[in-house]
C-alpha cells in the first residue's frame, strides 16, 4: 500500500556546556502519520538520540525510548529471541545497537523494501513490493520465488506462533494466501469479508488470523482465514499489530498504542504508532514506533 506525506527536519544547536566545551544538537523529525512513508533528514546512524534507553535496561510496564530512524521511510519492526530489534524500511534493513544507542545498517540496498519482517523460529522472512526473502544469519539473504501467489506486492506477512510452517500474507491485487511448508508454496486462503485496504496481520496462539488497515479497522478469522468478521477495532485506521509470548493482541493506530484484555481495549499510548512488534517469548514486552520517528520500548 503507498503511502506518502511530505517531512521536515529541523535542527536547534545548543550553547557550548561550560567545562566540557561540548556542543550538542538536538533533532526532531516530523515523520509519516501513516506507517510506511518516505522520511528524509535525521540523525545519522549509531548517533545516540536524546534520553535513548536499552533493551537490557527496560523495566516492565515502563515505557522507555530507543534511538529514532533516520532513513527515508519506515516500514516494520521485529523482535528476535536474542533481543535483537531488526528495523525495516524502503532500503534494507537496519538493527538496534544497545551500547552505541543507534540504528546501524544490517542490509543496504536501494529498492529493497522490507515491508515485512517475521520470524519462523530459525530464520528471518523479509517480504515488501517485489521483495521475497530469507535469511539464517542475519547476514545473507536469499531470494525466494514462491508458487501459487498472484504478485508480488506483499503488503502484510504473520506466521503462526505455534506452527513456524503456517504462514499467512496479503498480495495487494490478489488478496489473502497461507502456506503450510514454511512460506515455499501458497493458496488463495479465502479472505471473505475483509476490505481492500487490508496491509497489516496477525497470528494468535489460538489460531485467529487477524487483518487490519487504514479506515479498514480490525477483523479476525476463525478459520485460517477462510472468513472474517469484524473484531470491534478501537479505531478505525489499524497502522500495526502483533502478539506478545502471552497471547496479547497489540494494535498501532493513528490515535494510540492499545492493547486488548478482558475488558475491551485499553489505550497504553496516546501516540500514532505506525509500527509495533511483540516478543513472541515473553508477555507484555513490546517496541514501536511513533510518527516522530521515535522507537520505543514497553
């Protein structure tokens, strides 16, 4: 889905710091309200951003911040068992550097769009506009050619959390396709009911297959995503979701962070989060991005 906003930099410079005759520079970027969009100016990579935290020094239920991206536009977050966050965006993909507090490049390619970055257990899946690929070092990656799709413009990739072979992605013109051998070879899964603007899924442990996207809200599927109804999104424009280790469903949309409980939905954020990733190994941990930007950890 293509998304594009226009943005701006802009810079302040601080005063020299008596005694250290240190200059610091403070930058603040006005990135997309709709995930996925061009970006320009930024801090450069591995620079720390004011007040940046560590995934090693998060306390539960606080929020703390990472460093912001600083690429042209931003597209996916993903949570490794190792603690690893990976950063996806129109040309490559970037990861998180806890002591340097910056975002430095994994891969760099020009066009080379990760939409998408799921985890199976064993390797990284990478899937965008004409972009299809696997990695088990998280070094080199190795272009798929899948049978059964009707494109290649994936806008949404999930995996299930308890079978790593079931995978399940959303082809722009053609609509919703699952695989059951890891992602090698797919069929049209049905996708009845679910609106065209569907870009973002989601796996629960109990199978649901969940689908949102901008004014489409949420819907979820009781039967492998054969049919959907709607599943009472908290709003209307569903930017991101995901899973926690827990089996807590996570939404991202352009009035908040939300999570669902007993209750109903509960806002844990008031910022436009337009990309969300949950560990897949331990409840409540989450990181996402907000339209400045900004990488955050809960």
């Amino acid at each position: 889905m293509g998304k594009r906003v226009k943005t701006s930099w802009w810079i302040a410079g601080l005063g020299a710091l008596l005694l250290a005759g240190l200059v610091g520079l403070l930058a603040r970027s006005t990135v997309p309200r709709l995930p996925g969009m061009p970006i320009t100016g930024g801090i450069p990579m591995g620079t720390a951003a004011s007040g940046a935290g560590s995934p090693k020094g998060r306390m539960a239920g606080m929020t703390m911040p990472l460093a912001p991206v600083a690429t042209r536009d931003a597209h996916s977050l993903v949570l490794l068992p190792t603690g690893e966050i990976l950063f996806g965006h129109h040309d490559g993909i970037q990861r998180f550097d806890g002591d340097k507090q910056g975002w430095l490049n994994v891969v760099q390619r020009s066009g080379w769009d990760a939409m998408n970055l799921a985890w199976d257990g064993r390797r990284l899946i990478v899937a965008g506009h004409e972009v299809y690929a696997v990695s088990d070092d998280l070094r080199t990656y190795r272009d798929r050619r899948p049978s059964g799709l009707g494109g290649m413009d994936i806008h949404g990739y999930a995996i299930s959390p308890v079978d790593p072979q079931r995978h399940y992605l959303w082809e722009a013109r053609s609509g919703l396709y699952v695989s059951q051998d890891g992602g090698l070879n797919w069929r049209a899964a049905g996708g009845v009911g679910l609106s065209r603007w569907v870009h973002v899924l989601a796996v629960a442990r109990d199978g649901s297959v969940y689908a949102g996207g901008v004014g489409a809200g949420l819907y979820r599927s009781l039967d492998g995503g054969g049919h959907f109804e709607p599943a009472g999104a908290p709003e209307a424009d569903v930017f991101a979701l995901g899973v926690d280790g827990g089996g807590k469903l996570y939404v991202g949309g352009r009035q908040g962070l939300y999570a669902q409980g007993p209750e109903g939905w509960q806002r844990l954020e008031p910022a436009s989060v337009i990309a969300l990733a949950a560990s897949p190994d331990e409840a409540g941990y989450i990181v996402w991005m907000d339209d400045q930007g900004q990488v955050w950890q809960r």
